[in-house]
C-alpha cells in the first residue's frame, strides 16, 4: 500500500506536518497547466458534451461581453476546446450531433 504523503504547513504560527491520503479515484495530471485542463476535460465530457461546451463559451464570448480580459479568457478557453474537438468542421458536426446549433468564433 502506497503511503500517504507528508507536507510541512504553518498553522497559528506553528510548524507541523500535513497528512494528505491519496484518493483512489484520483488521476494524478502531469504537465502544463493547459495540458491538465484538456485531460480533465476529456476525462469529464464527451466530444458532444465538448462542443455543447465550447458553444455555451462563444455564445458568452460573441454577446457582447464589456469586459474585455473575461472575454479575451473565455475566447481562449473556447478555442481549447474547439482545438480538442479536431478543429472548426469537428465542432460543428459535433454539435450537430448533439443538436446545438454552432456559432463561430466571432473572427
């Protein structure tokens, strides 16, 4: 059995060790933290669920979003997805397929 693992933390102003157990349905990720989100994700949704996903972002993104840092994010996050997908003609037979209708990138 694999042991759980120890970290040091601060707590009222005293050093002591933490005990973090491993969960059993736990995947560990590895790698960049926008490599991580894209195995999250696919290990979450389906590719239909993906491109539903990815359209709920763009109808955000091509609404007329104010703020235009949450609209650049939301853009980017979108086209992660998408990208995942296989790209423009993926996503939307996707949708399609789970009978959403596509919006574009707003390009």
């Amino acid at each position: 059995m694999k042991r759980a693992r120890r970290y040091e933390a601060e707590y009222r102003g005293r050093r002591v060790r933490v005990t973090i157990p491993e969960r059993r349905d736990q995947r560990a990720y590895e790698g960049d933290l926008s490599d991580i989100l894209q195995d999250v994700l696919r290990d979450t949704f389906g590719p239909e669920a993906t491109a539903a996903l990815a359209n709920a972002v763009r109808v955000q993104v091509n609404g007329g979003l104010k703020d235009r840092t949450v609209r650049r994010q939301l853009k980017w996050f979108a086209d992660r997805l998408v990208e995942m997908l296989g790209g423009e003609e993926a996503y939307v037979r996707l949708c399609k397929e789970a009978g959403v209708p596509s919006v574009g990138d707003g390009r």
